[in-house]
C-alpha cells in the first residue's frame, strides 16, 4: 500500500490580449520567420494592465477546483510557482488563498524558474505522502512580459503570460506503476550556470525589478542534456520503459528541444504535447497549461502514463512520471 497524490482535476488562465510575431515586428527588429524558424512561437497571450500574476493564478485555481468538484474548505495547502510574484512579500498564494476564501491550512510560493510546476508538484506529493495535507492546489502563474526588455529581440520574442493549476488529493494506491497520481519527482539544480541565464535585478542587489537576460544556444546545450537525464531517471526509479509513456507533457521553451526529446523517447510526434506555438514560453505556468489543454481537448484520459519536464534559470530542472 503507498499514498498517492492523484490529479482530480485541472485548469488554466491566459490573458486576453494577445500578441502575434506580426505584433512583436513593429515593437523590435525581428520577423515571424526569424521567430517560427528558431523557436517555433508564432503567439503568445500578454497580461493587460494591471492585471497580476495573481489575477491570472486565482483564475487558474477556479478553474481546476471546478474540474475537480472542489471547494476552498477543503484544502489544506496552496503551493504556486512563480518567478514574477505581485510583491517581494508576501507570497503570491496567499494573495490566491483570500480570494479563494480558504481560512486554513498554509500557502506559499516556490521559485524554480521554468521548473518551478515540477519543483511544486514535489513539494505537494512530499506533503501529501507525509500525512500533512490531503488536498493540495498546486499553481503555476507568471507574468513574464514584466521582466523583459523589449528592446532585446533574443528575449522577448520568447516568453508569455499565464497559469495553469492543479488539485491534487491522497489516495491510496497498491505501490506499484499502475497506481494512479504521482509515481515520483525528480529534481536537480547547479548554481555555476547563473550567467547564462538569469535577471539583472533584484531587492538585494540592483533594488530594482530587473530584466531576463539569457545566452540562448548554451541554455539550449544544456537542456538537450540535462532533460535527456531526468527522464532517464523518472522511468528507471519506476522500472518502466519509454515505450510505457503515453504522453509527454514538456515545458514548453522551444520546439526544437521539445521535439528532440520527443524522439529520444521515440514517441509519436501525436504523443507529445506542444502548446508553445500559441503561449509562447510562460515559465512555470507552461506545463500546467499544456496538461490542461490536452485533458480540456479530450487527448489525455484516465489512466494514461505522463512524463512531465522541466528546465529553467539557476539552471534548474526536475521530472515527474504521473498517470492521470
């Protein structure tokens, strides 16, 4: 017998206003060719005005406790993954937990970048298999669009606004990889790769917001390798087989990598979920959103076996092996 976080449901957010490569090309010096060819992005959803990462984790959030017949009085943890909060404090969760109306329990924030879905699936499956929480929101929520400089067309070509959510509840499953929910996580970090991509601000350092700062094609070197890895891990830790993963659920960055890990795992290009063509990359919301998606389309179903990945600033990276 083992306890399981199983996904109840899922949902997602994107602003309303959205920006086509066409767009971007009268902001700066680029093209929807120059854009399409290397990243494979031809939109991407930008938060209006005054409209906070909170806004769009809080939305989210509705939409996955809908999916998932789920009211506030009964969660005990918000766990929200951002890089772009509202505030340096407090968290953006709490924030999402008094709108929700949830009066107990506990809810923060983890950073990880383009990891941090995975980093925070981690933390809710620890805390659930723990005995901690039983019903745990687990959020994705960026802003992206706030930390670029819009004068940098390797940047801001690439990234978007939005969140995708999660509800996960303990369940108890037999121990084996035919269990519902979560099998395992998977998480790495190495801190001597800071200057290949990171934001040039901070409270403590610049006392300003800052902006993304990113050398590109070595970032890419490095993905290509360390995803490689932690899907390697995910399926060994499971005593599984890439041939037993039916969908893979990838951050979506760019086309390439998504694509190229797709093939080493030797799944149909059908079998691989690929949003970043209208999101663009949103960060730590950019799995979520891709699982609702495929779920909201009807492609992923009960008792489907996912692979969900990541890599992000720090560099940091993680995977998860999780059958909806």
């Amino acid at each position: 017998m083992a306890i399981r976080s199983v996904i109840l449901g899922c949902g997602s957010y994107l602003p309303a206003k959205v920006m086509t490569n066409a767009d971007l090309a009268q902001v700066v010096d680029t093209s929807d060719e120059w854009i399409t060819e290397r990243t494979g992005i031809k939109s991407r959803h930008i938060a209006a005005d005054g409209e906070l990462t909170s806004d769009l984790a809080y939305n989210a959030a509705l939409a996955a406790m809908a999916h998932a017949g789920v009211t506030a009085d009964e969660l005990d943890l918000i766990v929200l993954a951002t890089a772009t909060p509202d505030n340096t404090f407090p968290a953006t969760a709490v924030k999402v937990q008094a709108r929700l109306g949830m009066t107990r329990g506990a809810a923060f924030d983890v950073q990880a970048v383009c990891s941090g879905f995975i980093y925070a699936l981690s933390v809710a499956d620890n805390f659930i298999k723990a005995g901690q929480a039983r019903t745990v929101l687990v959020i994705g929520a960026e802003t992206f669009s706030r930390i670029l400089d819009w004068n940098d067309r390797t940047t801001c070509v690439l990234f978007g606004d939005g969140a995708g959510a999660v509800v996960l509840r303990a369940t108890n499953g037999a121990g084996t990889s035919e269990d519902q929910g979560i099998l395992s996580t998977h998480l790495h970090s190495d801190g001597n790769h800071h200057d290949l991509l990171y934001v040039d601000g901070g409270p403590s350092s610049t006392q300003t917001v800052g902006h993304v700062r990113m050398r590109g094609q070595e970032v890419f070197k490095h993905a290509v390798v360390n995803l490689a890895d932690v899907v390697k891990e995910a399926l060994a830790a499971n005593g599984l087989t890439a041939d037993a993963i039916d969908w893979l659920v990838p951050h979506q960055a760019n086309r390439r990598i998504i694509e190229g890990t797709g093939r080493k795992l030797k799944l149909p290009a059908e079998r691989v979920v690929i949003t970043v063509d209208h999101h663009g990359n949103t960060s730590a919301a950019s799995i979520p959103l891709a699982l609702a998606e495929a779920v909201a389309d009807g492609r992923i179903k009960r008792g489907d076996l996912m692979l969900l990945e990541a890599m992000g600033g720090g560099f940091t990276w993680g995977g998860a092996l999780v059958r909806f």
